[in-house]
C-alpha cells in the first residue's frame, strides 16, 4: 500500500484559543480561490453551477490582475502576524480551509517512533494533538465514511 506523512509548518497563533479563527479561515479560502484563479485559463470555472461559475468571473478578473505573487505574499503577511517564540497557540495557515489551534508545547519535545515499518519523529504529546483534530481518534468511522482524502490517483507500474 505504501506509506504518505503530511509534513506542514505550524505557524504561530497567539495566546487567545480559537482567537482570529473566523477572519483567518476567511482570508485563507478567498486567497486560495484567487491563487487558483491566477494561475488558471479557465475564466468560468468547471463548478456544475451556473451561477457559482458566473459568480467566479469577476474573481477571476481580480486574481490576474493582482497575480499570484499577490495572494502568496497576503499568505507570507498573515503567517507572521504573531510572534512564535510569543505565542502559547501554534496551527498551520496554509492547507485547509479550517485553522486548528494547539498548543506549541504539545510539539516541544519529540519522540521516535517506528510507523509502517519507517522510523519516524512524533510529538510526545501525539495524543493530544489527534484529540484536538480529530476528537475520539481511537474509533473508526463507519466503513462507508472511511475513504482516502488525497486527490491523487496512484498507479503501480
């Protein structure tokens, strides 16, 4: 089957849990449609709808008049708006729409840890980090719901 680890950055949050979560999660989804627009041909979209696709126009418009350039340096602003050495909350601002805070402690001190046969470093409070982005982590979804979420078709050759 093969073995997939995410690696993303976690960026600082500040000291207020849940703090700014409404306006980043925002700003991320309209940046990221206007980076997707940017870098597009397609002026109305392939969305089924009509009007999500009329709707999709003048962003696209927006998007390459400003340019991809634009929205990543919005990105680079808002993933230094708080200082990390500052902040008790740390989450990654760049993939997902959501934004999950944690505690930067729960990722201060790591262990290793053998994974699919691959050594490997985890948080040694693991635990709470899946708890806090997944709630009760130990119980399978049910079997309909348990379904890949990468868009990626894989091949074996």
């Amino acid at each position: 089957m093969g073995l997939f680890i995410d690696i993303y950055p976690l960026d600082a949050l500040g000291n207020v849990k849940n703090g700014a979560k409404k306006q980043i999660e925002k700003k991320k989804t309209f940046w990221m449609q206007c980076v997707g627009c940017a870098q597009s041909k397609n002026i109305m979209g392939t969305n089924k709808s009509f009007v999500k696709r009329l709707l999709r126009f003048p962003v696209y418009l927006y998007s390459h008049v400003k340019g991809t350039k634009y929205f990543l340096d919005k990105f680079d602003v808002l993933t230094n708006s708080y200082s990390y050495e500052n902040s008790k909350y740390v989450g990654d601002l760049i993939w997902d729409n959501c934004v999950t805070y944690y505690e930067k402690e729960w990722f201060e001190d790591v262990e290793d840890i053998i994974f699919e046969g691959v050594k490997t470093k985890i948080p040694v409070q693991a635990k709470k980090v899946l708890e806090e982005e997944y709630g009760d982590y130990m119980t399978p979804p049910p079997e309909e719901e348990r379904v890949p979420y990468h868009e990626y078709i894989i091949y074996r050759k």
